[in-house]
C-alpha cells in the first residue's frame, strides 16, 4: 500500500478512492493512514505528505486542487 497509497493520498484521493484503485479494504487504507499519521507525528493529510517529502506543509497541493 505504501507507494501506490501515498502516491492516491498526494493526488487528494478519499479512503474508499485508495481502496477501490489498490483493490484492498478502505479499512486497510485507514489503519494504514492512521498508522503513518502516528509515526511522523501530524494530525492531517498535508502535514504528513510534508513530513515524507521534506517540503513544507504550506506548499503542499493535492494534485486535483
């Protein structure tokens, strides 16, 4: 889910969205977004695309805004 999930999370897909492009449960999709949430400490979805690549939050875009 790793690569393929943070790669539907920088392009502002919902859990359902991640969970039907990857063919898993959206359960899986939320445990794991909850878990890397948990991990690098932020309490939202740009906080924690900031943290993995290193840019800051304030210039993070989903790709469909």
């Amino acid at each position: 889910m790793l690569a393929g999930g943070v790669a539907c999370l920088s392009e502002g897909l919902t859990s359902k969205e991640i969970a039907r492009r990857l063919d898993i449960s959206h359960r899986t999709v939320e445990v794991y977004r909850a878990r890397l949430h948990k991990k690098f400490g932020v309490a939202n979805t740009n906080a924690l695309l900031s943290a993995m690549s290193g840019i800051p939050q304030e210039r993070i875009v989903p790709v469909g805004a």
